[in-house]
C-alpha cells in the first residue's frame, strides 16, 4: 500500500523589513551567522585579528548559507570588561566598510552603544543586534534616524554582572514584558514594528534553569504572541556544558538540537550561529521533513 506524503499547510509567513531588505515571506527561518573581532569572545575570541581576516571569514560564511553575518566588536560573555567605543569602532567599521561592497548580504552591527552604532550603519551595516535592549538611550534615535532594522535582546543586568545572580519569579512571563516595553520605546522613536525583532536572550542573566525553562515547552510563546520574529542565540552556550559536560568547541549537536526543538514549536525565526554549515543544514532537512513546513 502506498502512503500518501503528510499534507503540508507551510509554515506561518513572518516579516523582518529594513534598508529594503525582506525576510520571511516564504516562512524560512534563516541564519545569522557570528562573526567576532574581538581577542576575547567566550568561543572565537582573537580568530579575526585582521580586517582581511574578517572579511574572508565573513565572506565564507556567506556562501556557506548565512543570510545575515553579525559583526561584533566588543565581548559580551559573563564577566566581559567593557570596550571603548572608539576602540570597539576601530574593530568593526573597516570590516563593515569592506563587506558593504557586496550585494545581497545582510551586515548587522552587534553593539550595546548609539555611538559605534550610528558609526557601522553609517559605513554600511543595515541592522543593530543590540544585547541591551535599547540600555543606551541614544540607541533608539539613531536607529530610526538611519532607518535601520533592530534587535531587541533581554538582559538582567550588563554583560560584566549579569551571571553573578539572575533571579525571576517567572522567567518567560518577565522576559515576554520586558521585551513588550522595549518594542513599545522603540517604536515610539520612530523604529517601524517590521523593522524590529526579539530575542529572549538565552545566557544573558539567566540561570541554567531560566534557560532551560524558556526553550522548553510553552516556554517562549509570551515573546512569540508579541508579534515580532524570534531571533534565537543558543551556539555554544553555557547551559550545553551544564546538559552535556561538553567545553565549549564540543557543542555542536546540543546547539542543533536545540535549535531543532525550537523550529518545531514555531519559536525561532532567526538562527544566530558560530557553524553556518551545519545549520543551513539543519533548516534544509527540516523543512524537507516536517509536515508544516
């Protein structure tokens, strides 16, 4: 007896819509790649010590399938000192300039700061993935003055304290309203609602039970009932090593399986990855073999 193929209904169109840039229309997640020019990141911190370096690793994540390449200039693991905006400038905005001369690619510019923000989208970059959430009161401005797109993260603290003791009555609720009222004062300055994404910001001042409980079941679906597309971090992350015992360039498979979990509940639209290869690979055989996809 033949089976029949499982009806497919196709998987919910979303709409991330900035610089003339159009994401989502057939429903695809995609994937943002990470590309660190730091000497400090918790897993490729000092890879990149040249702009030709960076170029070329970014250009390579490029034709590995990354739709969007995310250039950060200052670190943001637990404990990071902080880097001086001229000095995370210098980092990034070469770089940025460089990439700008090809067609088609995405730059996002990964900064806390309005200053080495307006700095990158003046050399190019078409988004900020800002880990603070607008912590910066000058970011919001500059973001719709350049017209730019936005990511919104949730943070519980700043990036040098954040991990020293994170504590929630109810993680996913007060994450969920946390990002509401940060996307109520972006738009309010101006940042269309299309140009904006969020992000629950896995890792950044959450316990491993916090994590845990926002990329569990139900977890995430007050930040998805906001209406907005779901950028997902998860790559490499500390609550891997707590899961699995596994140091940091051991945490491929937890990082795809997670990634896999959220796919299936419609809870991630971008994928925000250090191994571009193996997650272009993961959305291609997941939408192959889903029924909704």
């Amino acid at each position: 007896m033949t089976v029949p193929p499982p009806e497919r209904r196709g998987w919910p169109a979303w709409n991330w819509s900035f610089k003339g840039f159009h994401l989502g229309a057939d429903g695809a997640p995609v994937v943002m790649s990470i590309l660190n020019v730091t000497p400090d990141s918790f897993s490729d911190g000092g890879r990149c010590a040249t702009v030709a370096e960076a170029v070329r690793a970014a250009l390579v994540q490029r034709d590995q399938g990354a739709a969007i390449v995310d250039i950060g200039g200052e670190s943001t693991r637990p404990g990071a000192k902080p880097v001086d905006p001229d000095e995370e400038s210098r980092r990034v905005v070469p770089v940025i300039e460089e990439l700008a001369r090809e067609k088609g690619l995405i730059l996002s510019v990964d900064t806390r700061k309005a200053l080495v923000a307006r700095r990158a989208l003046e050399a190019g970059a078409h988004l900020v993935n800002d880990v603070t959430g607008l912590g910066d009161p000058e970011m919001a401005g500059v973001v719709s003055l350049l017209g730019a797109g936005l990511a919104l993260m949730h943070i519980q603290g700043e990036p040098g304290t954040m991990q020293d003791n994170p504590s929630y009555t109810d993680v996913c609720a007060e994450v969920a309203d946390h990002l509401s009222r940060r996307l109520a004062v972006a738009r309010s300055a101006g940042i269309q609602n299309e140009a904006i994404a969020l992000d629950p910001g896995i890792g950044f001042g959450k316990t491993y039970g916090h994590n845990v409980r926002l990329l569990g079941p139900g977890g995430m679906a007050a930040v998805v009932g906001l209406g907005r597309p779901v950028l997902l971090g998860v790559s490499r992350k500390s609550y891997l090593k707590t899961m699995l015992g596994r140091d940091v360039e051991n945490r491929l498979a937890g990082t795809l399986a997670s990634l896999s979990v959220a796919l299936s509940r419609r809870s991630a639209q971008i994928l925000r990855v250090h191994d571009v290869p193996a997650a272009v690979d993961l959305v291609k055989v997941w939408r192959a073999l889903d029924a909704d996809a």
